[in-house]
C-alpha cells in the first residue's frame, strides 16, 4: 500500500501560499514603480510611455518570480492594485493601469503555476 503511493507522487509537493515579509515588500514596491510609471504616462502621453506599463510589469515580475514566485506575484499586485486610487487622478490611466497589470498577472501566474508543477514532477533516474 505504501509503495503504490509512493508511485503515484511523483516529483515535490507543492508548498502552501505564505506571506512573507518580502512578499509585503514586494507590494510596496511594485505600488511604488507603478505610481512612477503612471506619472510619467500622465505627464508625456505617448505610445511609448503607455508601453512602458508592459515592461516595468513583466520584466522585473519575471525576475523577481525566478527568485521567488511569490515575490514575483506580490510585485504584479501591487503593481495593478496602484492603479486603482491614480483612478481619481486620471480614470483612463489608472484603469488602464489596473486591468493590463491584472492581466499580465494572471498571464504570468498560470505560467509559472504550469512551469513550477511540470518542472517539480521531473525526476531523474538512476541508471
């Protein structure tokens, strides 16, 4: 009995959602790239500006998420949850803002979510 669930787990468990310290600071500096961001957009108004959304989101995200995944989730959340208050400031920037990082967020979850459990079930045998 134990041997057959032992066949059936195949690679690590995955390990339970924590919050940790980092992860809040995480958020707080995603918030705070975000802010900037929204700032700059509000003051030139260009194509690039507007872009720029996508690559301060995912680039930092990405690398953040290698180190630790859940650093690298609280950095897009506070990122996209920035821009709900810069609603008041300007509504198409900060909604903007908040529905592409949300995306982006849940475009990068279910990769690293599919990738960590692929890459976990992987074992090596010895031959």
């Amino acid at each position: 009995m134990a041997n057959k669930q032992s066949e059936q787990t195949v690679g690590k468990d995955e390990p339970e959602f924590k919050v940790d310290v980092f992860t809040i600071v995480f958020i707080v500096i995603g918030a705070v790239v975000s802010w900037i961001n929204m700032l700059i957009i509000l003051d030139s108004m260009t194509i690039p500006s507007y872009l720029s959304i996508i690559f301060t989101t995912l680039i930092p995200g990405i690398i953040i998420g290698l180190k630790n995944r859940y650093w690298g989730y609280g950095y897009m959340i506070g990122f996209s949850g920035a821009g709900i208050p810069f609603i008041y400031v300007d509504v198409f920037i900060g909604g903007y803002t908040f529905a592409t990082a949300i995306f982006l967020f849940i475009i990068v979850l279910l990769i690293f979510w599919k990738a960590w459990r692929s890459l976990s079930s992987i074992t090596t045998v010895d031959s």
